[in-house]
C-alpha cells in the first residue's frame, strides 16, 4: 500500500463556495476579506480564487473575532499584531538557542591555564 504524502496546508484547493461554506460565511463575505488584505487566495490561470486550508483557518479566526465584536479594521489591527508577535516568538526562539550553543561550547572547551 502506497501512502499519500501529508497535503500542503498552502495549496488553494477550495473555490469561494466551498471554501465559504466550510466556515459559515457567505462569498461576498470572502470577497470583502480579500479585498480589506485579510486573506490572499491563491488564483488559477483564469483568475479563480482557491483557498487553502491555511486561509480556511485564517478566515474562522476572522469569523470568531467578527462574534466578539471586532469591526474588520479592528480585526486587520489584531491579525497584524499576532503576526508581529509570531515573528518576535521566533526570533526570541532562534536567539535562545544560539545562546545555549554558545554556552554549551564555552563548556565544552577547558579553562585557560595561566
């Protein structure tokens, strides 16, 4: 039995109808959120929108903000900040483990001998 590789959670897959029907939202809704930069589907040769199932997500997320009460700028200003915060996460993270490496390589090399 061949196994299928895992699927590419960026691939657009999903046309505007689908797509809109997965979340529970109507396509003029999709439209608006594309059109506001709050998603970016990915587009055939012919110009279909295709969404993957990272913009699947992307567009709950902006479902479950609009249910707190969020207006779409509110929500730009939130994905913006989780995006920035993300990025520093990651930095943090790469910068932590460049510190480990180097103490466990001031470790690793004996004392100078005077």
């Amino acid at each position: 039995m061949r196994l299928s590789p895992e699927p590419d959670p960026d691939r657009g897959v999903y046309g505007i109808t689908v797509a809109a029907e997965l979340v529970g939202s109507g396509p003029q809704n999709l439209r608006q959120y594309e059109a506001r930069g709050l998603v970016s589907p990915d587009r055939t040769a012919g110009g279909t929108r295709r969404y993957s199932e990272n913009d699947l997500q992307r567009l709950r997320d902006i479902g479950s903000l609009l249910d707190a009460g969020l207006n779409l700028a509110g929500i730009e200003m939130v994905l913006a900040l989780r995006t920035a915060n993300s990025q520093l996460k990651a930095e943090v993270d790469k910068l932590s483990r460049r510190r480990q490496r180097a103490g466990s390589a001031d470790q690793a090399e004996p004392p100078p001998t005077s």
